[in-house]
C-alpha cells in the first residue's frame, strides 16, 4: 500500500501523516515548498515536492506514478481571494484528479467542504466563503464523474482540539458542529488503510462513537 497525502503539511495533513507513521504505513508526504522538507525528513517521513497550482498535471502523474492512493488536502486558505480558491481549491483539485487517473491511482480521497451542494452556496454557513463553496462543489462533482474510485470527507467546524477518538457520521446532518482536525485525520485514516471503506461519502463531526467503528459502519443511504 503506498499513499501520498497531499497538502501533509496543513491542519489535517499533518495528523494524517503523524497517524499514518506512528502505524507504519507506507506513505509520502506531498508539500510545495523545499523549506518544508526537514519537517518531515527529521520525523523520518518520505517526501515529495508536488504544487498543484503550479505543476501541469503531466508533471502532476508522473510524480504520482506508483502510488495506489492519493489523498487531496489541500487549501488556499481563509486569508486569500476569490482568484486563490478557484486556482487551487477548483483547478487545482481537477488537475490532481486527472493526473491521478493518467497514473493509474486506484483510489481518491478529497477532503473538502462541510456541504458542497449546490443548494448549500446561498445558506448562512456558507456565505461567508460562498466562492470556497462553489469551488468544492465542482471539484467534488468532478472527482464523482471521474470514473475513479474515490472517497469525499466533509468535515464541520475545524478546530485544532486534541482528538477524542469518537465521530458521528451521516451523509448530511440537520446542523454543522465542530470537530477536531485530528479526528477528521483519524477518519481519512480508516479509509485510506481498509479498503472495504473506500467509496463513501460522509459528513464527520466530533461526536461518540469510535472512529473505526463509525467508518465501517457508515453507509451511503
């Protein structure tokens, strides 16, 4: 099994990462800047230099060649425009996606918003980062339509609150709640390291059951 977590150097990517070695898993860490290397390296992680704004997705598949999975968790951040999320949370997912099927990944997983419907642009939630919505919603549509198979993790309410360990998960809840990057982490995990996980779509907020459980547990309704 070999996975490169894209964006490892984020909120989730790092706990993702962190998991992901403490269980010896072989994976990758996919960053953008050469100053994030000895992070990773002094923590005795492999790492691949990949920058989805700016690499074309051939220069995107080749650096994927060998790899099963890809996980996406990557963002512009809340403190850029409009013109940064679409180049990165739209296109950037995009590119990701086709480089991933030109290179003969076999599973996908997109982290992306707490609700990308269509329907969801215009609530209270989202019009704060209406523009951020929209791009989550074509990239998810995207990913959907791809032909790859893929897992998209909607998480609520991020917080940097040390994981409990217990989610809830359902495929759209009545009300957005938080949950801790770590958890959001932990439940990536479960997908990425048993395949009978793969293929679902969920909304995870932090809750009370445990994260193994609420994953395989959780179907798609």
């Amino acid at each position: 099994m070999s996975i490169l977590v894209i964006g490892a150097n984020g909120g989730v990517g790092t706990h993702l990462a962190s998991q992901l070695k403490q269980n010896s898993v072989d994976f990758t860490a996919g960053i953008r800047k050469e100053e994030q290397i000895a992070d990773f390296e002094n923590k005795d992680m492999k790492t691949l230099l990949i920058d989805v704004e700016n690499d074309s997705i051939e220069e995107m598949a080749d650096k994927m060649q060998g790899f099963e999975q890809v996980v996406f968790s990557v963002g512009s951040g809340g403190s850029t425009g409009a013109d940064k999320t679409i180049i990165v949370d739209l296109d950037g997912a995009v590119k990701a996606v086709d480089a991933s099927k030109q290179a003969g990944v076999e599973h996908f997983v997109m982290v992306s918003t707490w609700d990308s419907r269509r329907e969801a642009f215009d609530t209270p939630d989202a019009q704060k980062i209406k523009p951020y919505t929209i791009a989550k919603h074509h990239a998810d549509v995207y990913l959907r339509n791809s032909g790859l198979t893929h897992t998209i993790v909607h998480p609520g309410m991020l917080t940097d609150e040390g994981g409990s360990g217990k989610v809830d998960i359902d495929l759209y809840f009545d009300d957005i709640k938080n949950v801790a990057r770590e958890n959001v982490a932990g439940v990536i995990y479960e997908v990425v390291t048993k395949e009978e996980n793969r293929g679902k779509e969920l909304q995870v907020v932090d809750g009370s059951t445990d994260i193994a459980d609420a994953v395989k547990n959780f179907k798609n309704k």
